[in-house]
C-alpha cells in the first residue's frame, strides 16, 4: 500500500505557540517573543520513496527579503503564496 499525501494549504509564515501549550512554570510568564517562530524554510519530498526520489527546498533569504526555492540544478525567486 502507498500512502501518497500532499499539502494543499496556505502555509502560516508566522506561528504563535499559545500559552496553553507551555509548561505550567511558564504559563503565567510573559515570554510572547519567545513563543513566536518565523517559517524560514519548506523541504519538499518528491515521489514514492526516500532513497529514489527527489528532494526540492523553499527558503526565506533575508538579504533579498524574499523566498528562493532550490533543488540540484536551479535557484529561482519565488513569492511567499509559492511557498
């Protein structure tokens, strides 16, 4: 049996962990900058199996301010709704 599943959703560039989430020592701290977490990089998987298929990545560049997505032979510019 092959499993195939794919993404078709907008990926969140910016998650917020809740405070329901934390410790309880952690609950009733104000750590907000410590539980937010910026998408910085997408790894996809390409075909059936890990060792015969191929991998491709998405990654945020922050001297271009922008998103690049790279796989073994090229790197092209790609908008944040690509990614």
């Amino acid at each position: 049996m092959i499993l195939i599943w794919k993404l078709e959703t907008m990926l969140e560039l910016y998650l917020e962990i809740s405070k329901e989430l934390l410790s309880p020592g952690l609950k009733n701290k104000n750590f907000k900058c410590h539980r937010t977490y910026w998408l910085v990089a997408v790894v996809y998987h390409h075909g059936n199996s890990a060792t015969g298929s191929q991998y491709t990545t998405d990654v945020f560049q922050i001297g271009l301010n922008g998103w690049q997505r790279i796989d073994d032979q090229t790197v092209k510019v790609i908008n944040q709704y690509q990614v």
